[in-house]
C-alpha cells in the first residue's frame, strides 16, 4: 500500500497503457512508458504527484514488494512516466500500478495490470522455413507441426512471423487478426505479431498450424523480400518449468495446398492475388493432431538472407472484422454450362463501399465452384464491372471449389478487397443473403470515439461518410485507397491524420508511417512517392517533391496530439537528412528551391494550379512549414543550434517567397515564377502559412474567400484552415456544407456512402484524404481544439451557423473524452446560448464564444449559478476561474470536469 497517506474514492485511475497501448504482447524493453488517465465526477482534479512500482508477479505488488522497479513518489502533474529501472528480460509477463495523489494530498492506487516483453532478436530460435527451395510469385505453404504440452500451463506466448503474411491456427483455431504481420521494408525491419494462447495448450498432443502467403510480384505496396514463414512458442508450466517450440525442417510442408499456386494478381499494381481455393484436395483436418503426414515432405529452410532481418513487434492492431453485412440481392438469372448443366449468376450490393472479403457457407455439392467478382460499381446492364476502381482488369475475382463433406464455409481473406458489388457466378443453387452470403467489412482495428452530430442530416451523414472511408484506407497501414493501390503517401497520410488524430487511437498507425518512409529514405535524403513499395522497379520509381516535406508536418500533429517527445526523437534524423536536401538546393540568388525534379504537384487532383514554373510556390512554402517544424523539434530535443539555425533558414525562405513570388500589384501569391495566375488554393495556403505582409492580408483573406472554389483535396484543406482562422467561418463553413458540385456535400446528395478521390465521379470511390470535413465540424463549429502538445490545454471556440440549432462533438485524447456541445432555445420570447462541455482531469480548459450582445445586458450561469451578471464576473462556480470579455468574445477559463453553461441575452434577437 502507498502508506499513511488518504486513501480517496473520489477520483480513480483508468486507462493504464504501456507505450500506448493495453497490455502489449511485446513492449520495446529499451524504451517503457507507463500511462494513465484519471476520472472523476469532481471538477478540478489535479495530479500532484505519482507513483509507479513494477514487479514479476501480482502479488508482490498487493505485498508492496516491487522486485523490479519502484520510482518512489515523484512531485509531478504528469500522466506518464519513463521506466528507469534495470534491464527488463524479453520474453516475459511483468505487472505494474501507479499511485496518484492530487493536490489535497489524497491518494489512489490503481489495479495491478500486466504487460509483456518483446522477443529479443538473440532470443530468436526459430527458423525461417518454407515449402520449397524455389521462388514463386503469388505462393501459397501449408505448414504444420504437433507438439507434446508435458504439463498444466501457466503461460504460453505465440510469436509469429511471415513474408508477406500468414494466418495461424492452433488445434484447429484461428489465432489472431487479418493481414498479419502489416507490411515493411524486412531489410530494416520485419514486423511479428504475438499472442497468449495458454488458453488454447492443455496437457497431451496440440497441433499448429499456418497457411501463409509470398507475393513477390514487384508490387506497390510491399517490398520483395523472400518467402519465409517462422513462429516461436514459449510454454511456461505452473511448476516453473517451459518447453519452447519452434519452426524448423522438421515441420511438414502439405504438398497440394487447396490455394492455386501462382494465380494473377488482382489488380495492375499487383498489390494482391486470386484465391482461387478447391477444397476437393483437403479439408480441415491437416489442422488438426493426428493428421497422417506421411506424404507431407519436410520444410525446407529459407534463404539464410533472412536471418539477417531485425525482428520488431508490431505495435499497430491487426485486422478485424466490424460488421457481417447482409448484402442485397440485385439481379438473379441463370446460365448454361458447357456440361448442360445450369447455374445462377447474382449480383449481390452490401449499401457501401467497404474493405474486407465476402464471405460464403455453401451446401457440400462436390466439385461446384463459384466465383465471386467484386467492383465500386455496376455496369450499363446491372453487372460488376471487370475494373478495380477506374483501371480494366479481369481478375478482380476469388473463387472457392467445395469438398462435397457437408456446409462448407469460406473467405478470402489472405488479402482486404474493396467493392460494393459481388457478382456471383458458376454455383448450381441461388446464393441467399444472410444465409449462403456476407460482406465482411475489416480493417486494422483501431480504437475509435470520436464523432460529430448536429441539426442537418447532411453533415451527420456526411460525419459517417468520414468515418467509413476512413476504415476502408486503414489496412495495415494508412493507404491512399483500398482496392487498386493500398499504398501508403506521405501527403494522404497527413491529411488522413486529420480525421484519424481526432476519432481515434491511431498514434501507431501515423508513426508506422513515418518508420517505413524513414526505412525507404533515399541516399540524398528524399523518400520514394510511396513506401513500402518496390522502388526499384521502374513502376513505382517515382518521386514527388513536395510529398516529401510532408514528413515534417505529419510528425509535428503526431507529436501536438500525443505530446510524446520520443516520436521527434525517432524521427528527428530522417526529418534532418529530408530537410537538409531540400535547404541545400536553395537557390542563392533568389533563396527558392527550383522545380527541377521530374513530378511536382502542387494540388491534386485535376489540379489547376500551374505545375511547370522555375521556383513553384507550394513547393517553397511547404519547405518552409517542413523547417518550422524543424526549428522547433530541435529546440524541445535541446539541440539548440540546430533549431536556431532551422529558424533563420525558415526567416529567410519566408522573405525570398514574398520577394520573388508575391505580386504587390495583385496582393495575392503567383503560382511560380513569373506566372501570371494567382490560384485560390496557392494563396489560402499562404495565409495559412501566414506569408502576408500584415498589412495586405485581410484584403488577402476577403479576395481568396470571393474566390471560385478551385481548390483540390490537397490545398482546400489549408484553405478552409486559413478560413476558419482568419475569422471567415461562415465562408468556410458553407464551403463543407454546400449540396452544388464541387464538394462532399455534392458526392452525399449522389448517393455516395464513402468519399472519391476527387471532386468528380471518377476514378477511386474511396479515398480517405478526403475525409478531414469531419475534422473541421469537429474543430471549428463543434470548437474542440488543443492548443498545447497532448491535449494539456484544451479550448472550446465553437462556430455557430445560423442554420444550425445544435452541433456537439466528442474527441478522444490521451487524457481522456473532450466533449462539447451547444445549442440554442428559446423560451418565453427570450433567446438564450447551452454549452455542455467536458474537459479531460489533467488539462486545463477555455470556452471562447463569439457575440453580438452587451456585456451588460448578458448573464452566464453554470448549473443554474451565476458565473457574469451585470457587467463583471461573479466567482465562486466550482472550476470556473475567470470570466473576461475580449472584444466580441467571452472567455472562460476551466479547471477539468464537466459544465453546463447558459448565456442569457436580456431582450437581445441572438
């Protein structure tokens, strides 16, 4: 116990995570941070102090016997703590509490909780084995190996690996999530999954067993590398003694897999292949012990290359299933097979576009086959169309041959598909909707709990329509769309990170980002346009300069958001080398950097800015955003130099973009030199960037908010930032809510359930980039924003469109829900303004209205108490501390906790 201390049940401690995430499977033993978050209903709540013990087993704990580290009573607000202990061992269960006191001096302590160690890379016995000697593009091995559990187990950790991925099954169970492990560059680092399966292991004979897949194509979206498959098993008995098991030749290799070996691939990028799967030549039995392995050769082990691979948890959650949608059956007919025989060709729609596969339980009728056919959309006479997305191809497809042995069930879920239709065809009765057929729709399952609601069904449609687009581009890794590319771009990424940061846990996801270009980087310090990819082919051996810079700023939201400092320190060198190139290209007669590199896009896409100019202004200014960033990373990194020496480069790139690129004639930004077009998006980029000679940039801001709406996915997100900010909320504002073509507004009046790539129904139907309006609504009309790193202070600055009559939003943060609501009514002929406002415990919180009333003839009360009545603040409200009036704004500053405000305007039309 924590001593003498008030023991108080007001308040508990919540939430524990270790490295961000519940009970990790393989926490980094070089690098531990403990979290936490508190809850209370008592406003005002502050942490003063805490205390974190650690310990092997959970009773030392409950016994106060720390045997590994107690950080004793540290004097700090903080809801984290570094661990600076001895050496953790890999491999093994630790457990852990925090006590907090807060500023009374009363103390909590919370429950034990547990967390595991990551397989060290010399722990590493496992081989990497395969099915055979030769490299094959799309190869599917069967591996499987029984195993004697001597003892009862206490613990019993599954380590798993593969290249590209596997799917794992213990005595006939699948083990674990979808598209495992998430792809990598495995030359810098090969990502494993672990799992507890002491569940799954009793004493006497078990079996593992895995189906795992090599693509090898020279794909988008992966690296090459080479067929592999390796899984390490540590069984710990009750009595202390363990067995480990692992991957080796003397596991069986099933020689006739059900899977078709080298199938095409489904789409031109080559990012996935057919499952074309018969299950005449194996049921599930090979799963299973006891299963006759005589004709089964041995694996062979892989190439020795792969030994070399650092292996490294993977931190970001694996695939999972969120709904089992019953699709709707659109078309059904009949066709006449070559044999006389007849079968049914269905058309199948699951109501959206989503990520995932189908799946199908099907009557055991020998040697039938069916082909499922998926796209976005049908053709002229109602069938898929043969595309995947806006690109021809013929094998967007997956088909299953049943073993006649009874109801068969199956899925192709090697690999995440992205349709809204499946055309059914070859089978020899009706699939039925709910009973033969699913759509799984799947992605990386992320905590979520952000959302947005308000008074027009638009833009609460539109809030979903976020959010579902959102899922179907999160698969592994965030991806510029899920069905002909699944790459992942630095640029989608950070515009992605908009609604991703603000509607869930996704700080693995956006830093698993910034990893693999970092493993991609370029000798000279520029990344390829995507990574994970096959750069060396000529492809996808493209570049695109002003992507690049976007490392920097999507860093820098990872870090505001979080408020953990270690992502600047992982990323600080590859953001250095990145920026470093660019600063050294700039030209020293004008200070730009040139427009010398082979593809520039400046917007995209359709864009209309010009993109063919000596020095192109986006370019140069997201450089000088990217070395703002820099400057200040290295100033919280305490390289103190080097962030001097990044500001004076940001000073002096900023004067070189208004002397050479700003027209003082037209008092707007050229697209590039000499151009004689001044685009909306270039110049609300500028005043985002706040590039205006002050006294030209409110004339500025009113031209570029007159503006035609030009602007692509890429630059109207500065631009209705710049709008937002700039005090021109209403243009904004209608800008999101608008039902005319261009728009999102104008793609949810067509129909649409998730968002294209573009402004035009075209190309990709879904393309999560163009997700942030949920962002905005949350931002700037619900008014949730965090004004410093992690959330520590939180603001409340709601924009309140007069055809709107309520709009609230909930945001999870590493503290805890921000929560905001308003609302107007009206009662007795008196108007008056709600706020419902809930600030995390650990931050400190301000409600910023705009106002059209006097402060004299306005009264403000929380919970029914005066909080401003005649003219001037009345203190005493518990956690109100202050209430100012700034010009056309009142203030109110906020300790943690929940408040319900009324503003009151005495015979005033608000």
């Amino acid at each position: 116990m924590t001593g003498g201390a008030e023991i108080r049940d007001s308040f508990d401690i919540i939430g524990l995570q270790v490295n961000g995430s519940i009970k990790p499977m393989g926490a980094d033993t070089k690098s531990i941070r403990f979290g936490w978050r508190l809850g209370s209903p008592v406003r005002g709540l502050e942490p003063q102090a805490y205390r974190i013990r650690v310990a092997t087993v959970r009773e030392k704990l409950r016994e106060d016997q720390a045997d590994v580290w107690d950080s004793g009573k540290v004097e700090s607000g903080a809801l984290y703590a570094d661990y600076e202990g001895g050496e953790l061992a890999g491999s093994a269960t630790y457990w852990w509490s925090v006590t907090v006191w807060d500023r009374s001096g009363a103390c909590k302590e919370s429950e034990p909780e547990w967390f595991h160690t990551g397989l060290r890379q010399e722990q590493w016995k496992a081989e990497w084995i395969w099915s055979s000697d030769t490299v094959r593009v799309n190869d599917f091995a069967y591996f499987r190996s029984e195993l004697v559990i001597r003892k009862p187990v206490a613990e019993a950790t599954m380590y798993v690996s593969a290249h590209n991925v596997a799917q794992v099954y213990l005595n006939g169970v699948k083990i674990g999530g979808y598209g495992t492990p998430a792809p990598t560059n495995p030359w810098r680092r090969k990502y494993y999954a672990a799992y507890d399966v002491a569940s799954f292991l009793q004493p006497g004979t078990s079996c593992i067993a895995a189906i795992a897949h090599y693509l090898g194509g020279d794909g988008q979206n992966y690296v090459n590398g080479l067929p592999g498959f390796r899984l390490q098993l540590e069984v710990r008995y009750i009595d202390g003694s363990g067995d480990t098991f692992t991957t080796d030749t003397s596991w069986k290799s099933i020689p006739d897999t059900r899977h078709r070996n080298e199938t095409p691939y489904q789409q031109n990028r080559r990012i996935s292949a057919i499952e074309d799967v018969d299950a005449r030549k194996l049921g599930s039995e090979w799963m299973l012990a006891g299963f006759d392995t005589a004709a089964c050769p041995h694996a062979v082990l892989s190439n020795s290359q792969m030994n070399g691979w650092t292996m490294v948890w993977q931190e970001i959650p694996e695939g999972a299933v969120e709904e089992l949608i019953v699709p709707v059956e659109t078309y059904r007919g009949t066709e006449l097979q070559e044999s006389g025989s007849q079968t049914f060709r269905q058309v199948f729609d699951a109501g959206k576009i989503v990520s995932g596969w189908p799946k199908a339980r099907l009557a055991g009728i020998a040697g039938a086959t069916v082909q499922l056919r998926y796209a976005e959309d049908l053709d002229e006479n109602g069938f898929v169309r043969h595309n995947v997305s806006n690109e021809k191809s013929e094998h967007y497809y997956d088909r299953y041959t049943t073993g006649g042995t009874g109801t068969e069930t199956w899925q192709p879920d090697l690999s995440y598909k992205a349709f809204r239709f499946v055309e059914a065809t070859g089978y020899p009765e009706p699939l039925i909707p709910g009973v033969n057929l699913w759509i799984a729709s799947a992605h990386t399952d992320m905590a979520g709990g952000g959302s947005f609601r308000c008074s027009n069904g638009l833009l609460n449609e539109m809030a979903q329509v976020c959010l579902q687009t959102q899922k179907n581009n999160t698969l592994g890794q965030t991806v510029d769309c899920p069905h002909r590319e699944q790459a992942q771009y630095l640029a989608d990424t950070d515009l992605q990170a908009e609604t991703l940061l603000y509607n869930f846990d996704a700080n693995h996801v956006l830093a698993k980002t910034l990893a693999d270009f970092g493993d991609g980087q370029l000798e000279n310090g520029t990344f390829p346009f995507v990574y994970p990819t096959n750069y060396g082919h000529r492809d996808f051996r493209l570049q695109i300069p002003e992507w690049d810079l976007h490392f920097c700023t999507l860093m820098w939201k990872i870090y505001w958001t979080y408020g953990d400092e270690r992502l600047l320190e992982r990323n600080y060198g590859t953001a250095k080398r990145m920026a470093d190139h660019f600063i050294s290209r700039l030209d020293a007669e004008t200070g730009l950097v040139p427009a010398d590199q082979p593809w520039h896009i400046s917007d995209w896409p359709y864009s209309t800015v010009l993109r063919k100019a000596k020095y192109l202004t986006v370019e140069n200014i997201k450089l000088a955003q990217a070395v703002a960033v820099m400057s200040r990373a290295a100033s919280l990194l305490g390289k103190k130099d080097e962030a001097d020496a990044y500001a004076l480069t940001e000073n002096r790139l900023r004067e070189a973009i208004v002397d050479v690129l700003y027209d003082r004639e037209a008092g707007l930004f050229r697209d590039g030199y000499e151009s004689e077009q001044h685009h909306q998006g270039v110049n609300g980029l500028a005043l985002h960037a706040g590039l205006f000679p002050e006294q030209a940039r409110m004339t500025a801001l009113e031209a570029v908010a007159a503006m035609s709406w030009d602007s692509r996915v890429v630059l109207s997100l500065p631009l209705l930032r710049a709008l937002f900010e700039g005090g021109k909320d209403e243009a904004a504002y209608r800008l999101i809510a608008r039902e005319q073509y261009p728009g999102w507004g104008y793609m949810i009046r067509q129909g649409a359930k998730t968002l294209w790539e573009g402004w035009d129904d075209r190309d990709s139907h879904c393309h999560a980039w163009n997700g942030y309006p949920l962002r905005l609504l949350q931002e700037f009309v619900a008014g949730i924003r965090s004004v410093s790193p992690g959330f520590g202070e939180v603001e409340v600055r709601p924009y309140m469109p007069d055809d709107l009559d309520y709009a609230e939003a909930s945001v999870p943060t590493v503290r805890g829900e921000v929560f905001a609501r308003w609302e107007r009514r009206q009662a007795s002929g008196n108007r008056s303004w709600c706020f419902v406002l809930v600030i995390p415990h650990g931050a400190k919180g301000r409600l910023v209205v705009r106002h059209e009333a006097e402060r004299e003839r306005t009264r403000i009360t929380e919970s029914g108490q005066p909080v401003w009545e005649q003219g001037s603040f009345t203190p005493g409200v518990d956690g109100v501390s202050g209430c100012r009036w700034n010009g056309d704004t009142v203030e109110l500053d906020l300790a943690s906790g929940r408040y319900e405000f009324e503003f009151e305007f005495a015979g005033v039309g608000i």
